[in-house]
C-alpha cells in the first residue's frame, strides 16, 4: 500500500491520459501459465442484461514461443507469469497509441502490481484483490465491502488505488478501451473473473460511489491504463520527482524488483520485452 497521491497529468509519447489521482495469502502454486490462457480463463463471459459480452483482446492466445521470464535476474512464478499473460491478452491490446507506447504503458503498469506484491494468489483472487488501510492495519476486504473515507485502498491486478477517481472519469475510460461494451458488462466481465457468485456480481453491477469505482479500476485496462500516467509516471519514472516508496526492499517483491529506481528500470525493460513477445503487432 502506498500514502495518498495528488492530482495529476501525464503525458506518455503519444499515449495521453489526463486523470484525477490519489493513491494511497496465498494457495498452493497454480501450474505453468500458458498463452492459451492462464488458470484456464479464456476472457470470455457471457453476460445477461448487463450488455455485450467482454472478450479478450485480438492477440489473445498467440504463439510466441519460448518466453525469457526473467526480470531483473529473477524468474517470474507462475503466478506471476499468468498475470503478465493477461496483460499482454487484454490490456495491450486496448490502450491508446503506436504499439511501442502501448508496451512501455503496460509494462510499467505491470512492474507496479510486480513490486507491489499482489500476484502470489491465484488469478481470480488477483482479479478480486482489495486491500485496506485502517488504524490497526492493511487488512484485505470483502468484494461489497468499502474502505473508509481518506484510508489508502488498492484493488485489482493493476494495484491501483481507488481514492480519487469518480464514477464518470473510469466509465468514460471504460468507453474508449472498450467500444460499444457497457459499464456493467464490463463489471459482469470483472466480477466473473473474480469468481463471485451471482448474487454478487448483481450486486457489483449495480453499485454506486466508491464501490463502482473500486470494481471499474479492478477491470486490468483501466486499472493500469489509470495508475500509470497518473502515478507511476510522475512518481516513480519522473528524475525530478521520484518518491522513495517507489523503490526499497521491505518485502521480497519490492527486493527483486525494485530495490532502487536502476533496478526498477531494468525490470520494466525485462517486462516490456516479454510483453513484446507475448502481445503481437
């Protein structure tokens, strides 16, 4: 989890993405990923009223062959791998711009959630992943459940933090990384992933305020089609402004990863290779 974030603009090559922001146990281990889809999710869930069904992105099962899946020295889990799987199928394929941006976007989205340490779980639990700041602690809360007002809140595969966004700026996001699929397909979608049960996902749909807003960001593109011009670019990426709870070694993740903003530039570097492998023209 990381301290409140304030209000920012970021500009990345020809990608441009301007937001309000503010950012604040695992099973046993999953067989190997596969680029046929990981823990066996094709992307696809048939969605009732909510609207069109959500489908993965074109490149969406390709063959890239042998993959190197180490970053920064470290071989990524399978966990791990199968996250950065679905970043190459769903989230690559939909941002904004020439196919380098796209990358440098998406692996510097990926690098976060990397560090951050939110990918040993199993892919739904990443999908529904939603974690609490409160006085006694951060403390992982339930998929209708709302983190208090002003307490730093991160959700999703991304790890974004939710305070600071509103309803109207990610559904109009939604729009443009998914033409012609509703806001409530899009949480149908998310929420399915996630593994809730019917009655919980109807509950998702319709939600309103902060909760809307949490399970919007839990959708992988714009999760980290937000959190990267509007925190990691100019929190972590910019020279002249760089925040030391970008980089350290507090926990594993953030020692393999980022331990220093050098170290963090090489894992980027890593990721967006693989990604380039993995994502298609």
């Amino acid at each position: 989890m990381v301290p409140s974030r304030a209000a920012v603009a970021a500009v990345l090559g020809p990608v441009v993405l301007v937001f309000s922001a503010c950012s604040g146990s695992s099973d046993a281990a999953d067989g190997p990923a596969t680029t046929s889809g990981p823990d066996g999710d094709s992307g696809l869930v048939t969605i009732g009223d909510g609207g069109a069904a959500v489908t993965p992105g074109p490149e969406a099962g390709r063959d890239a062959g042998p993959i190197d899946w180490t970053v920064n020295g470290h071989l990524l889990t399978a966990r791990e791998q199968a996250a950065v799987l679905v970043i190459a199928s769903d989230v690559v394929p939909r941002l904004v711009g020439a196919r380098e941006a796209r990358i440098t976007l998406a692996a510097r989205g990926a690098w976060w959630a990397l560090k951050e340490g939110t990918w040993e779980q199993t892919l739904p639990a990443i999908y529904g992943y939603s974690n609490c700041n409160t006085v006694s602690g951060d403390v992982t809360i339930g998929p209708t459940e709302i983190c208090a007002a002003g307490r730093a809140w991160q959700v999703g595969l991304a790890a974004v933090q939710v305070p600071g966004r509103t309803v109207a700026e990610l559904e109009s996001l939604g729009a443009m990384l998914f033409p012609a699929v509703t806001p409530a397909a899009l949480l149908a979608d998310v929420a399915a992933k996630a593994g809730e049960p019917k009655a919980t996902a109807d509950a998702i749909v319709a939600s309103t305020g902060s909760l809307r807003v949490s399970w919007l960001l839990r959708v992988p593109a714009i999760g980290i089609a937000t959190v990267v011009p509007g925190e990691i670019v100019p929190e972590c990426i910019d020279p002249a402004r760089s925040k030391n709870w970008c980089f350290g070694s507090a926990w594993d993740e953030t020692k393999k990863f980022a331990p220093t903003k050098e170290a963090a530039a090489v894992s980027i570097g890593d990721l967006g290779r693989i990604l380039a492998a993995l994502a298609g023209p």
